[in-house]
C-alpha cells in the first residue's frame, strides 16, 4: 500500500492509510470528519459552496473540495470554515449582514478568507475577482462585497522556501494513486501504465466521480513533478511546465500582452484557477478550452515526454479529432513554450459568454498579426477541436471584410444550448472587426504598404 495520505487539517496532523484516494475532500470531510460548514452545491466547482483553503509555501489559495481529490492534499496544509474563530472575514459578513438563506456563506467565507490571507487588495473589481466562484441564489451580492472591503487588507508573510517534497505511492482496495517528484520518476510509471488517468488540477477529471460516478483505478498526480511546476521567462518566450496553475501562470503571460492575463482571469473563478492547469486545459482537448485560442495565436510549442523521448509539437497539430490528441499511450505533455510578441505586432483576445464571469465561452478569438502582415487567428468554440483559421489568415491581406468572409469557409460551426451556428460565425466575424477598429485604420494601413 506504500505511506499513508499525510496533511494538515485546522492545524491537525492527518495520516490516511486505509481510504479510496480518489474519494473528493468534500465528501471525506463532511461524512468521516463530521466538519459540515463546507456544503456541496453543485458538486462540479462552479457555486462555490465547498471552497476551503489550501496554505502551501506560504501561500494561501481557495479550491473547491467537491472536485479535489484526497490523495492529491498529501504534503499540503488545508483550512475549512469550521477551524475559524472570529477571523475579519467572519466579522465582516456580519457587520454587513452578508448572510441571507446562509447555504453559500461558509463558502463566501472561505474565499474572503483566502483573499485575506493572501494579501488580496480591497478595491471592488479584485473582491468580484475573489468571488466570483460563489454563487448567491438569494442574490445578496452587494452586501458580501461590502464585507470585503470591511475587512481591510493584511500584509501576508513572506513565503518561506519551498520544503522537499516526498512522492506518494498510494494503493487501497486496488485503487492506485501515484504522486512522484520527479520527470524521470512519472516518465517511467506511466510507460509501465499508460492506462493510467493523469490527474493536474482535477477541475475536469473530478467530474467524471462527482456527476459520472466512476471509479478512477489508477491515478497519477503531477502537483508535486518540480519540472512541471516551472516558469522560465526570456526575451523570446515564456516557457511554463504543464503543471503550472492558472494562477501561477496569469502575470507571466499579462507580460506578453494585457489581453493573455484577462484572458486567464475570466476561466473559472478563483477556486478553479488556483487548482487547474495550461497543460491540464490542452490535454483535454475541448473544442472550448479559454486558453487554446490564446496559445494558437501566440504559435505555442509543446514538449510531449514519453520515457526518456522528447518530442516538440505545434499546438496547432496535436488536436487529431473531438476530443483526440496526438498523445501516445504513456506520454504526457511536458511544457509549453509561448512567443512573445515582436516588435510591431498588434495582438487582441476575446471571450463570449452568456454569464462574463465564470462561464463556458460561445466563441472564444485570439488575433495576432505580425508587423510584415502575416497573421494568426486562434478560435475555440468554431469546430470540434481548437483551430487556427487558416483561410481568413490568408486573406487578411486582401483586406478586414475578405478576412470575415473567409472564416465562412474555416469554419462551419455547430448549433447547441450555448448559441447557434448563426450567431458562432457572426460573433466571431465581428470579433475580427472589433480586433481591427482596435489596432486602428493606421495600422491596417501599414500593413497593406
């Protein structure tokens, strides 16, 4: 069975030798610890209801337990709202009577606590920021936005260094679950199971216990592979491993343009950014990944890793099929290398949804245009896999009205509850329009001279 599953629970030291470690934290602190203020709500972290915190390196982060799983919480430290004692957040809620039914307030709590901690500012759009992963069905948002900013702002302790991580090999009632430290060590697991589920943030494969109700058997987490965790950032590119959060990754890549960090700050609220992963998003494969479109554009590279063979391969050429990547069994992906935007470049990303905050994007563009004129378009939600739109690239510099036309012919798009094939081509022809009264007629002008 290897070590048992060590945390630290409200200050508590937790050793599990003898549980399902893909069992969700909600469930395993609701039904064997009796803590019950962390709720579940939908049970696929989008309402925020069992948000608790996780402290690691000195940061301090919310996740939403209904979809983390106990075997990837070994070596870190977690706080529920049970463990609060008239902490600011607290105070505050009820000072300005931010609690109404009372259901979501644990987890209102939760993410004011977070934000706290971690020295969040108090200004109105960095509280929406902080809670726009929880959900109020009695409306009662106005109030909970004043108990943030009530709280006032604490100066978060400077993280200390990193301690050593010690990997995980996990098993109970056939059920395994693999947490290395190492590349090398994850390389050769996976050759040796390459049916094995690779687990990063968990903010999808965690839906597939909650609302599939599947058993997952075997299970390799990348939390704590040190060279996936790493951001190299150079004149000509950031590099970021596959196991970077969205969190991590959001300033780096707002240094390569304000768009890519807006981008990044509208997927999920901050329970999924702080849990889910670039690489985790890529391998997915959704035809409406937020971050695909991004990273089209930017001509993302991505190093695939299978036993001690690395290979380099264009985002563009992974997706095979809805939902198929060019993956082979036992490789993963590695990293990711993103070039930054020469000099000259024009670069705008847009994401539709029905809801700005915390939705599934209907289109999502990302428009990049080089100083000579040559031109890359990202789009999700057009085709049944992120894509490139290769003919009104082409056609950009016949001018803006022959590039919209030609994304007709990219793109043949799908109807569905999010919006219809119609409203999918139109949105996004408009979206090259409004990228192209965004860098101006000057600028079109220079690019046709």
């Amino acid at each position: 069975m290897g070590r048992a599953i060590r945390f630290i629970l409200n200050g508590e030291r937790v050793a599990l030798a003898a549980v399902d470690p893909s069992r969700t934290v909600l469930a395993w602190l609701r039904e064997a610890r009796g803590l019950t203020g962390t709720k579940e709500g939908c049970a696929e972290g989008d309402c925020g209801a069992c948000t608790i915190a996780q402290r690691e390196h000195g940061a301090v982060r919310p996740i939403a337990s209904c979809i983390a799983l106990l075997g990837a919480m070994d070596g870190r430290e977690l706080v529920t709202v049970d463990h609060l004692k008239n902490h600011p957040a607290q105070r505050a809620m009820v000072d300005c009577h931010g609690s109404q039914c009372g259901f979501c307030t644990p987890g209102f709590v939760m993410a004011l606590y977070a934000h706290y901690e971690s020295g969040g500012p108090a200004d109105r759009q960095s509280l929406c920021d902080a809670l726009a992963g929880n959900l109020c069905r009695c409306t009662g948002y106005a109030p909970i936005l004043a108990a943030g900013a009530a709280m006032g702002r604490v100066r978060p302790a400077v993280a200390p260094a990193a301690a050593p991580q010690a990997a995980l090999d996990y098993e109970h009632e056939g059920k395994q679950f693999f947490a290395p430290t190492s590349v090398a060590d994850l390389s050769a697991w996976l050759v040796e199971r390459p049916q094995a589920r690779l687990l990063a943030g968990g903010t999808d494969l965690g839906l597939e216990i909650t609302k599939a109700h599947r058993d997952l058997d075997c299970v390799v987490h990348l939390g704590k592979v040190a060279e996936l965790k790493r951001i190299d950032e150079s004149e000509r590119w950031l590099e970021l491993g596959a196991a970077v959060t969205y969190a991590e990754a959001c300033d780096a890549l707002a240094r390569i343009h304000p768009d890519a960090g807006e981008l990044v700050r509208r997927i999920g609220g901050a329970q999924v950014r702080a849990a889910g992963t670039l690489g985790g998003n890529i391998a997915n494969a959704s035809p409406i990944g937020d971050s695909m479109p991004l990273l089209l554009a930017l001509g993302c590279t991505l190093t695939l890793q299978r036993g001690a063979a690395q290979r380099q391969l264009a985002l563009e050429d992974f997706y095979t099929g809805y939902r198929k990547t060019a993956l082979l069994p036992g490789e993963f992906i590695r990293s990711l290398r993103i070039g930054r935007l020469a000099p000259g470049a024009r670069f705008g990303a847009y994401k539709l949804s029905k809801r700005f905050d915390q939705d599934i994007a209907t289109v999502c563009a990302a428009f990049h245009v080089a100083a000579d004129g040559r031109a890359r378009f990202g789009f999700g939600g057009m085709a049944a896999t992120p894509a490139r739109a290769l003919r009104a690239e082409a056609a950009w510099r016949d001018g803006l009205e022959a590039a919209c036309a030609a994304l007709a012919q990219d793109f043949q798009p799908l109807s569905d509850h999010r919006g219809s094939a119609w409203y999918r081509l139109v949105a996004a022809q408009n979206l090259l329009r409004k990228f192209a009264a965004r860098i101006g007629p000057r600028a079109l002008l220079e690019l046709d001279a």
